[in-house]
C-alpha cells in the first residue's frame, strides 16, 4: 500500500506550483496598471528604482547598477534579436516572392517563344504558297506587256527579304 501511495504524491503535483503561475499573472497585471498610470516606460522605471532604492539595501551593494544595466542591455539585446528577426522574415519573404514573380514571368515568356515557333511554322507554310502565287501572277503580267513590281532573288535564303525593281 505504501508504494502506491508514493506514485500518487509523486504524480499529484503540489498546490503552491499551480497557485504560483496566477500570482504572477496577478503581479504582471499591477505592473501593467501602474505602467500605464505613470504614463510611460521611463516613469515607471523611476518609481521601480525608486521605491527599490527606499524600501531595500538593493544599492548598497556595489555590483547592483552593474546588474541592473546587465537586466537592461538584455533587454535590448532581445529586442535587437526580435527585429533582426522580422526584417529577416521580410526580406526572406520579399526575396520569394521576387522568385515567384520571375518564375512566373519565365514561364509565360516560354510559352510565348513556344507559340511564335509554332505560328511561325505555320506561316513559312503561307509564305511559300503564296509566293508561288505572285511569281505565277507576275509572269502573267509580264507576258501581257504590264509594267510592275518583279522580285529579285539575292540569296536562297528563306529567312532574307525580298528586293524589288521596275521591270
């Protein structure tokens, strides 16, 4: 009987632990209320170290600005740390969203250039039936005598314009 009793002390957890999380929430809400009512920070830090300074021996200790300062630099530092942090978290985020943009833009110009290959394959279809076309039409005209517009083949490259000249 003894050994189980033991396991339930040891599981129960003791009432000052739980009663201690909401005398602290109890202190931070008065310290919150005076921080407010002295108006500011600096204020309540002056009515802290002064009533530290009347009602305790906390400054006849030499080391006591030092760890004070210690408490304050901490603070700071911590702060520091917090803004480094989310201008890190922003410039992270900015820097993916960039990539996403150039993703993005990537993608649509590739589909572009696949659409301009593929129109243009279809187009030098076109061009050459129709250019067999104006050359059936110009020998006519030739034939009838009219002057007109006659191409003049510089190279055989398909790509290359065409250079016109009376005939």
């Amino acid at each position: 009987m003894a050994i189980i009793s033991d396991i339930q002390e040891e599981e129960a957890p003791p009432p000052q632990q739980q009663a201690a999380p909401a005398a602290v929430d109890v202190d931070l809400e008065v310290l919150e209320a005076v921080l407010e009512r002295k108006g500011g920070a600096l204020p309540f830090l002056h009515a802290a170290i002064d009533v530290a300074h009347r009602r305790s021996d906390l400054f006849r200790d030499p080391s006591a600005v030092g760890k004070v300062t210690a408490m304050a630099a901490a603070c700071r530092a911590q702060v520091e740390a917090e803004e480094r942090k989310a201008r890190d978290a922003k410039r992270k985020a900015a820097e993916l969203e960039k990539a996403a943009a150039a993703e993005k833009e990537r993608v649509v110009k590739a589909a572009a250039e696949k659409e301009k290959r593929e129109s243009s394959v279809v187009t030098e279809g076109r061009v050459a039936g129709s250019s067999a076309e104006k050359d059936a039409s110009t020998e006519v005209e030739k034939k009838e005598g009219k002057f007109s517009l006659s191409p003049v083949k510089a190279a055989p490259k398909p790509s290359q314009t065409k250079c016109w000249q009376w005939s």
